[in-house]
C-alpha cells in the first residue's frame, strides 16, 4: 500500500513550457496502489508531442524514447504537470525533454518531480515514411 512520500520538493522548471495537466484516477494504479507506470509513459508520449505538433503540423510517430526515470511514485489524484522542452530538430525528427511534477491536495503549491524522458518523434507522410521538418525561419518549398 501506498506510504506518504518523503519530503523532496522541486522547483517548477522555468525552461520548459507547461504542455498538460492531468489527475490519475484509481483505475490507473498498479498493485501497490500507486499510478502504473505505463499510464504515467503514455501521458508523457502524449505531453511530448505538443511542441513537435507546432513545427511537424501533419502526422508524426514515436520512434524513440531514452532514459525514461521514475523518480517518486504517483498517487491517486496528485495533479500532474508536464513541462517540455525541445532539445534537438533534425532533418525528420525532433527530440523533446519532458519533465513531470506532481503537486498533492494536502500540499497544494509543493511540487515533487516524479519522472522525467527523453523522446524523439519523426514527421511521417502519407506512406508512414519519414519527411522533411520545416525549421523555424525556413521558408517552405513548394513540391
Ligand atoms: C498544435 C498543438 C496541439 C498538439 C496536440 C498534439 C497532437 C499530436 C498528436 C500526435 C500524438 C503522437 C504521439 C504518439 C505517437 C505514437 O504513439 S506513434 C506509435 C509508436 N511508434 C511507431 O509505431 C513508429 C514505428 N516506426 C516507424 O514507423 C519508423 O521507424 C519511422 C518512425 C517512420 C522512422 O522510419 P525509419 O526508416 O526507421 O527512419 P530513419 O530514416 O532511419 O530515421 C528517421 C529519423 O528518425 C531518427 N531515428 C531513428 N531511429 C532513432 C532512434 N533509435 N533514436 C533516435 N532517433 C532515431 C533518425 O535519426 C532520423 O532523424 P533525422 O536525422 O532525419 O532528424
């Protein structure tokens, strides 16, 4: 069963923008009580891909997602925030840094980072092949 998490408070990161929010629910816990892992993985794919979403503006995959680290448990009903950064564009891919913070009910206002990810995401095409990204002050090239 869950235990009260030791004190380990973060500052929210001023780097990153905040790109979701979300509160786990009971039918998200694993057999310990705490947020599945998996659940937590899933958000974080999703909180990942809003800021590649702005440049990639059309369909993208995940192909990579490096030193996923589960810092602190998640506990049901812990508001989740998701800060990303993107850290790398390619030719086809970019790569992202997602950072997230859980703040509790009975410690509103304390943050305490509970995981963190690296992930790559590629614009693909119709074909689901790899397609040029339009970096930022690029003109677009018509076909
Ligand atoms: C406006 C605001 C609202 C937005 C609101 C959000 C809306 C937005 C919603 C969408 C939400 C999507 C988020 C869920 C997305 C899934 O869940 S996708 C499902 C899981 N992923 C898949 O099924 C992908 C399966 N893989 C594939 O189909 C192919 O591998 C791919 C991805 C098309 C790539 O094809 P490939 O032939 O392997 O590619 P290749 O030419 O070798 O490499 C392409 C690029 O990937 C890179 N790459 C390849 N392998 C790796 C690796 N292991 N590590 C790092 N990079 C790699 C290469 O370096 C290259 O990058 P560039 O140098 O060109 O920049």
């Amino acid at each position: 069963m869950s235990q009260d998490r030791p004190a380990s408070h973060s500052q929210l990161p001023a780097d990153k923008e905040l790109v979701l929010k979300v509160i786990p629910m009971p039918a998200d816990t694993n057999g310990n009580g705490d947020i599945f892992g998996g659940w937590v993985m899933a958000q974080v794919d999703l909180a990942g891909s809003v800021l590649p979403a702005r440049y990639i503006r059309g369909r993208m995959a995940t192909v990579a997602v490096n030193e996923f680290i589960f810092k602190q448990p998640v506990r049901v009903g812990d508001l989740l925030s998701f800060f990303a950064e993107v850290t790398r564009i390619g030719n086809t891919s970019m790569t992202v840094q997602v950072e997230v913070y859980a703040e509790h009910i009975r410690t509103q206002g304390s943050y305490v980072k509970v995981t963190e990810a690296s992930l790559t995401y590629v614009a693909i095409d119709e074909n689901g092949r790899p397609r040029p990204i339009q970096k930022p002050g690029e003109e677009s090239v018509a076909p």
